[in-house]
C-alpha cells in the first residue's frame, strides 16, 4: 500500500495524496443502520463497509474469527481504502463489486442529507422506495460522521456481507448482550461508564439491553424506529414488550414461524458460545432480522407456510 500509514485511536489513513482520477466505487449510505457510533455505507447492495475498527477487523477475519461462530455472523470481505473528495463526497478505492450490476468508478457525488432528525420515541418514516431514505439513527451518524471528519485523506474500511439483502423491508432489532460490557484493557473511566450503565439499565437484569429497533407498519407502508437512549429506559418487562412488538409488527400468520426460527437460532447460538470456553465476548451486540414484505412474497412465490424460515428470518452475531 503506497504511502505512510499513520495510526490513531479512530481510523487509519494515508498521508500521501494521490491522483484525483485514481478510480473507486462511490459508496452510498446504508439505509437501515439502527445502531452503532459510525455511519454504515453500502459499495454495492450484498456488501457494506464501516471505518475499520481494529478490534472488530481481529474478530472477524481468518486469523482471529472462531470457526464455530461463522455461520452465525455476516460475511467477512476484506478491507480496502476510502477516500474523502470533500465533505459528503467519498469512495472506496480498488475494490472489485460482487454485484455485477454495479461497476467501479470514480464519482463526485454529493450525498444528500435528510432534513428529519433522529429521536427516541417512535419516529416514522416513509418506505425505502425513496431513495433517500434513511433510518433516523443512520441520518444521525452520517450527519455526524463520527470518524470521518477529515476532508482529502484516506481511511481503511472493513467490507462486510449486508445481511439485509434479501430483505424488501427489514425489520430489525439490535440487542446488546451480557452483563460486562468493558475489556481489561479499558480504562477506569471508560469501565466506570460501562459499569453504571449497567447498573441503571437491562444490561444487569437482564445480561439484554435493547440497542436499536425498526419495524415495518406494511397497512400504512411505512417504518418506525427506537434507538439506544429509548433502550436504556426500558425495564424488564417493557423491554419484553419491545421484543413482542419487534416479532408483532410482521404478518399474523407468520408470527410464530418467525418466532420460532428466531428462537431455533438463538438456542444454537447459545450452545455453540457455551462451548468457547477460552472466549469472552463483552459488548457483541445479536442482530435479529426478518422481512416485512414477507407475507407478499410469500404469496407471489406460493411458498407454504411451514417453509418460511429461509425467506423471513435470521440471527447474526456481531462484534464490539
């Protein structure tokens, strides 16, 4: 990789400019993103990047993933570099699409930001027709950009399988998992913070903590969101009545094969962690998934009910 890699706390860049028609594919932002401190961005509609975290890069590729784990989290694709034109402007060098209606070019696209802002309390929005969609939690990280501030500099992004592709409307709901959420290496402040936020929320009675949800109204064609502030102020039981509404929200006649592919999932998941024992896995997040337009395409396809599981739910296990 040309150019002197400087390391930092929060990103990875190149200091050496290169030439403005270097070519890249132009990376839009990822529509659904329901939680987490730094934007998503999509390179093509099966793969989506983040600023690479080395502590998420170690957990997910070959070298530091457990095997066991694969099948239960989203595809690791590498790593590669993007590039900031200008504020709002960004591409992703050097990288080969695995869709192959996409196609590798350099762009001065202007991302357009929404005028809605983000809340804790339901917020609605309209179906992902629009193009410029954005779930209320991805318009606040992008307008944010928590770790790309710098305008004409490079940055690492790690690729990872966009596990709602097969989704026309993805309900989801992002839970943290387990009562100690801090690393060792931590420092006191940060393990004082983790510690009473444990204490004041679900993450202590629970070892659950309700990070982030979207639901699909299909009647009134249009989403509804929590984020993590709402999260935290869920008791035992409201944060029950959170995960009724998550499975509630899609068809009734598909509730309980939903329910019961998660809870499938779930229980395999939680026999193949117990079987780590030299693993510990503090502030991994489960991500639970299904589509709320599956009623319809279950229709179109006349697929049996009792065959629902592959078009309707998933599980994934994600890291820090």
């Amino acid at each position: 990789m040309e150019g002197i890699l400087k390391r930092d706390r929060k990103r990875t860049y190149i200091t050496q400019e290169d030439d403005a028609d270097q070519k890249g594919v132009l990376l839009k932002r990822f529509a659904h993103q329901v939680a987490g401190r730094n934007p998503l961005y999509c390179i093509d509609s099966k793969t989506i990047c983040k600023p690479l975290n080395p502590r998420e890069a170690q957990f997910y590729n070959s070298r530091g993933f457990v095997k066991r784990l694969e099948k239960f989290a989203p595809r690791f694709c590498g790593s590669t570099v993007a590039k900031i034109i200008d504020e709002g402007q960004i591409v992703a060098l050097a990288v080969k699409s695995s869709d192959s209606n996409s196609c590798l070019r350099y762009s001065k696209h202007r991302i357009r930001h929404k005028s809605d802002r983000s809340t804790s309390d339901g917020e609605s929005s309209e179906g992902d027709e629009n193009e410029n969609f954005l779930s209320p939690w991805s318009d606040k990280v992008h307008r944010e950009k928590r770790c790309i501030s710098l305008a004409h500099r490079k940055f690492e992004v790690i690729l990872l399988e966009n596990v709602t592709a097969n989704c026309q409307k993805p309900v989801v709901l992002d839970v943290k998992v387990g009562t100690r959420l801090w690393y060792p290496l931590d420092t006191e402040d940060k393990i004082g913070r983790h510690v009473r936020k444990a204490k004041n929320t679900t993450t202590q009675s629970l070892g659950l903590r309700l990070h982030g949800l979207q639901i699909y109204r299909a009647d009134e064609d249009r989403f509804e969101h929590w984020d993590k502030h709402w999260g935290r102020s869920l008791s035992s039981d409201s944060f029950e009545k959170a995960v009724y509404l998550f499975i509630n929200s899609s068809h009734s006649r598909l509730r309980y094969p939903i329910a019961s592919a998660l809870l499938k999932h779930l229980l395999l998941l939680r026999r193949c962690v117990e079987s780590l024992e030299s693993y510990r896995f503090p502030g991994c997040s489960l991500l639970l998934i299904f589509d709320g337009a599956a009623w319809e395409r279950l229709d179109e396809q006349n697929v049996n009910e009792d065959n629902v599981e592959d078009l309707t739910s998933n599980l994934f296990w994600l890291s820090p």
